[in-house]
C-alpha cells in the first residue's frame, strides 16, 4: 500500500474524532506511519456486526414485553454478553443463568442475585425489572 | 529514578506499541515494527471451533502476550508482572507504582474504556494501555492506539482490568525493573525471524500459519451452503474485521513486519531482507484486495456461490504469496 492510497473513509462509527495508524511506502519505497480516518470493508464490517447486536437486542425486547423471556435475556444481549460470559459475571452456571431467563423464575429471584444482575449489566435494580 | 514525563507516540498495535514506548521511557529505543518482529509477533489461524458470539476465530497474529515475553527475553528486559485477586488490591498495587513514577502497563477491556469511540467498545480482554500518571483523582493514560494520552475514572478502569471473560485480564500490570542501556537488536531479529518462519510453515495442523490461511479458503468456499446467507456475511464480516480493524497497521500485520524486515535490512546490512519486505508489501496489497471485496460481498448480502468462490481463490492466492516469502525469509 502506497502511501497516498492509505483510505480516508470516514464515517459517523468513528465520531470523527479517532484515527488509527497504517504503514504504508512513500514515492521512495520506504515504511511510513500515515493516519487514516477508516476504510469501507472496515465501516461495512462493523456496520454489519452493531446491526447484527441490534437486532438480537430488538428481539428480545418484544419477547420480554410478550412474557416469554426475562429482562436478564434481553440486557444479555444489549451488553454484547453471551451466555457464558455473563454467567461469569454473576458467578452462577450457565444453565442457571439460563433458568433466569424465564419469567416466572426471574419473578422469584431474591434480592441478592437481582443486584448481582444488576451489577453485572452496570444498571439501577429499577431498571432490570422494568426494561425501557 | 524516572522522573522525565513519559513520551506517548501513537502506534499501530496495542501490545507492540505499549512495549515500545514503555521501553523507549527506559532508554530502549525501539520502533513499533522492530518489537513485532523481534517478537515475532506476525502469523495467522483460522479456529472454526473458537468461537466469538457464535463466529469462527481467525487471527493474523500471534496470541496476546506472546510479542511481549519474546521481546523481553531476547533484549534482556526485566519485568515485574502482577495478577491480582480482587479489585481493591489491583488498584493499590497500581497507585503504589505509579506513584514511584514508573509507568505501568495495564491489560484491559476494551468494553469497558470509556475514550473509545462506543462502535468500537466490544468485549475484547487483551487490550493494552499504560498508565502514567495520577492527577485529581484521574489516572493519566496513554493508549498506544489513541493519537494522544487521555484521561480514565477510576471506577472504569477497575472495571477494565477485572473485566471477566476469556482471557480474564485479571488486573494483568508490568512495569521494566531492569532494562540494558544498550541492546543490540542483531540476535534477536534472527531469532525472531527464525521463529516466525517455523510458525507460519512448520505447525503440523491445517489451521496455522500457511496451511491456515488454504484451510480458511476452503471454508469460505462452502459458507453459503453450510451456514446461509446471513451466518456467511457475519463470518466474512469478522475476517475483515481481525484484518483491518484497529490494530494490525493494516491487511492484518503483513505491513507493520514490512516495516520491521525494512528496518532490519539496514541494522544487519543484509539489503536483502528490504527486496523481500517489498514482496510482503505486494503480499500485504493482496490481502487488502480480498478485504475490499468481501467487503462488497458482505455488503450486497447475496451469498451466490459464485462470489464466495472468487473470494476463496483470492485468499488462496495469499496463501501462495506468502508460502513463497516465508520459505525465502527462512532462507536467511
């Protein structure tokens, strides 16, 4: 890559405000750092990945709203956590994160571990039980 | 004993860079590329069975830590490394070096950074910063990818350092307690080519080095069949992302070891070493002609067979460059 073909695509992902470094060849061939603003593929890329997280994040939200899953599915999924990932957060398995998940044992869910959840998604306990 | 304020220079790469100007506040000198070279920091896998939110892992460098170890043992550096069980202790431990006026370099979250622009913030544990300093209750820091040092909370930064999750950073801190005024760089650019080479053409497993970058062609090929049009996008989506995405100095380390090979050339006299970081540049450019591509392929969302084939043949390609450059790189 030449250094005046290092890519200047910015867009709105980099708030205008970051950019990172490219080595790239100057006219004589040798290494040069060059700032760059952001590259299409990398736009499109993580464009891709933000819509992917945003919809999972979407629906699970109806699914809350419906009574089907808990709100500690739905935070899961609008931290970018996974199901293990989460778990060691609170410091309880997999398959009992995942009986959290439901409704009706959620509504059972001592105080303790509702902060715990609470704490683990950086939200009030307000704002667990009641999803915006 | 280092009092003189500590001189942030923006990098490429996290780990190479914190080395670099951790280093270079000890009197080292040395560039971003020559501490990825000497630490062997460029390769290349493709892990179908790690999986990252349910996409396969490919990685265009060696795993984290590995650069600084190498770098470390090889110029004689001494570190002082530190885990920490709770988070009280870590940030103790933190305030009591940093007071001493020792920079510290820190593993973290980047999910957890708050100067990062919110797009970037996902849960990736093996980011590296340095912090410097303390001022009203703010630690100074000096992130090696951000163009000037910055400020951190504490609250955040403990969240940062304990983030949880694999690797868990732990509250991971190092600091030089020992390094050689003088070093020379002769052996341990040997060194770290020799150990390059054996990386990218020696592990008897499909999924590394050379052999890894055909395996992952040959998945390409198949993803719309196997896991659909939407699954193939993500997949493809995140290849480019370990390739372009901030970090590897673009087409995914190929031209920060250019630079290094670059660099080399002339500390050993060997003019050759600069002829072949031009044949890793043309490597390199190949690398960023698959990236544009499946860039538009992700893009268009249509999985025909037809562009995942051509996109297989291009990484194919890279594969061949590099079989080529590394088998001529071993030779030297």
């Amino acid at each position: 890559m030449k250094k005046d073909e290092v890519p200047q695509d910015s867009d709105n992902l980099h708030e205008g405000t970051f950019k990172q470094i490219m080595y790239a060849v100057d006219n004589s061939g040798n290494y040069v750092q060059v700032q760059s603003a952001g590259w299409e593929p990398e736009n499109i890329a993580l464009t891709q990945a933000w819509e992917e997280v945003n919809e999972k994040v979407a629906a699970a939200k109806v699914l809350v709203q419906s009574g089907e899953i808990s709100p500690v599915a739905y935070y899961m999924e609008k931290n970018l956590m996974d199901l293990a990932l989460l778990a060691n957060y609170v410091g309880k398995f997999q398959w009992q994160v995942k009986r959290h998940m439901k409704p009706a044992v959620f509504k059972r869910l001592s105080d303790k571990m509702l902060q715990r959840y609470a704490d683990a998604f950086k939200i009030s306990k307000e704002d667990l039980l009641h999803i915006k | 004993m280092n009092n003189h304020q500590f001189h942030h220079t923006q990098t490429a790469h996290c780990e190479s860079g914190v080395i670099s100007n951790l280093l270079g506040h000890h009197g080292l000198k040395i560039s971003e590329p020559m501490a990825f070279g000497i630490g062997a920091g460029i390769f290349f896998a493709h892990l179908p069975f790690v999986k990252v939110n349910g996409v396969p892992g490919t990685t265009y460098r060696i795993w984290p830590g590995a650069i600084f170890q190498r770098v470390c043992k090889r110029l004689g550096v001494r570190m002082e490394t530190a885990k920490f069980s709770s988070p009280e202790k870590g940030m103790a431990a933190l305030d009591h070096v940093v007071s001493s006026g020792t920079p510290v370099g820190l593993l973290s979250s980047v999910y957890y950074l708050p100067y990062f622009p919110p797009s970037y913030r996902f849960h990736f544990n093996a980011h590296n910063l340095v912090v410097y300093g303390k001022r009203d209750d703010q630690y100074l820091v000096s992130d090696p990818v951000m163009d000037t040092v910055t400020e951190i909370d504490p609250a955040s930064l403990a969240q940062a350092r304990f983030a949880k999750g694999f690797p868990a950073p732990k509250g991971k801190m190092y600091y030089p307690v020992h390094v050689p005024g003088k070093a020379s760089f002769e052996k341990p650019i040997k060194e770290g080519i020799a150990q390059t080479c054996h990386y990218m053409l020696k592990i008897p497993f499909p999924m590394f080095g050379v052999k890894g970058i055909r395996f992952l062609a040959n998945r390409v090929k198949n993803y719309p069949e196997k896991v659909g049009e939407r699954k193939s996008a993500l997949y493809l989506g995140n290849i480019i992302r370990m390739q372009e995405e901030i970090g590897t100095g673009g087409a995914g380390f190929r031209f920060v070891y250019a630079a290094f090979l670059q660099e080399s050339a002339v500390l050993l006299n060997k003019p050759e070493l600069s002829r072949l970081a031009t044949e890793l540049t043309q490597a390199g450019d190949l690398w960023r002609n698959f990236a544009f591509s499946a860039g538009r392929v992700c893009k268009s969302r249509s999985a025909d067979n037809v562009s995942y084939k051509e996109l297989s043949e291009m990484l194919i390609q890279c594969a061949a460059a590099e079989e080529t450059f590394f088998k001529k790189l071993a030779k030297i």
